[in-house]
C-alpha cells in the first residue's frame, strides 16, 4: 500500500535541498512503517476503541448519567478520528499518536474526577478502566512502531 507524499517547500527548493539529504530516508521509513500489517492492525484498533468508547454508555447503560455520557462521547470520537486520521494520512498522523496515552488516561480516571458525587456504578468503572487501558496501550504501541522502525534500520 502506498500513501501519497507532500513535497514541502524545504524538500524541493534548491538551496535547502543541501540541507536535509536524509529527508527522503526519513520519509521511506515513515512509509513502510505505516503500510506494514502491525501499523494496519494498530490503526483499525484504534478506530474501534473510538467508537465503542463514543457509544459505550448506551451499551453499558450508563447514559442516564449525562457528565460522564458527555465525557465518553468526546472523547471516543476524539480516538476515532484519531484512528481514522491515522489510516486515511499515516505519515503526518504517527506524530500524533502520543495523544492517544493521556486520554487512555484519561478515559481510565474519569469514573471518579468527572461525576460529580464520585457515584459511578461499577459497570461504568470497569468500562472506562478497559477501555482507558487499551487506549493508552495502543498509543503505546503506534509510537513504538516509529521508533522501532528507526533502531532496525541503525542495525542493519
């Protein structure tokens, strides 16, 4: 699979071509990194645990408590989008997916900082502390796909 490149100003122009020569490995790396199967996996990951964290209070029944209906509904479309992001412009979306960690986070201490009398029923706790976690794992581990890619090619 090949995503398409933006050529920027700094790639192209004569006198800052000199500049950055590894512009273009850094680039092909991003590529391959992007369209290889864990990358793949990551992304759909990332976009389902979105939209179950979107709709997750009508699924667990907890949409009668609307702070925390509210909480989960924006932050499962801001993952969703995140992870559709990530697979519609991988190359400029990797960068962002630290944001994924601290709203894992996020999603993970909710339950307690966001009703208001501290009163989530366990259904809600556990929901929120799985999803949280799996959030903040996939986060995880799209920025250890970058990284990873970047050591194996310094072995080599």
């Amino acid at each position: 699979m090949s995503y398409p490149h933006r050529s920027s100003d700094m790639g192209t122009h004569p006198e800052m071509m000199g500049s950055h020569p590894e512009m273009a490995e850094m680039r092909e790396r991003l590529e391959r990194t992007a369209s290889s199967g864990p990358a793949i996996a990551i992304e759909g990951l990332v976009l389902l645990t979105g939209l179950y964290a979107a709709i997750s209070p009508w699924v667990v029944h907890f949409a009668i408590q609307p702070a925390i209906t509210v909480n989960n509904l924006i932050v499962g479309i801001t993952i969703g989008l995140i992870g559709l992001g990530l697979a519609l412009a991988p190359e400029r979306m990797f960068r962002l997916s630290w944001a994924l960690v601290p709203l894992g986070v996020w999603l993970f201490i909710s339950p307690w900082v966001v009703t208001l009398t501290h009163s989530a029923r366990a259904g809600i706790i556990w929901n929120n502390c799985w999803v949280g976690a799996v959030t903040a794992a996939l986060g995880l581990a799209a920025m250890g796909l970058t990284i990873g890619m970047g050591r194996r090619k310094g072995r080599r």
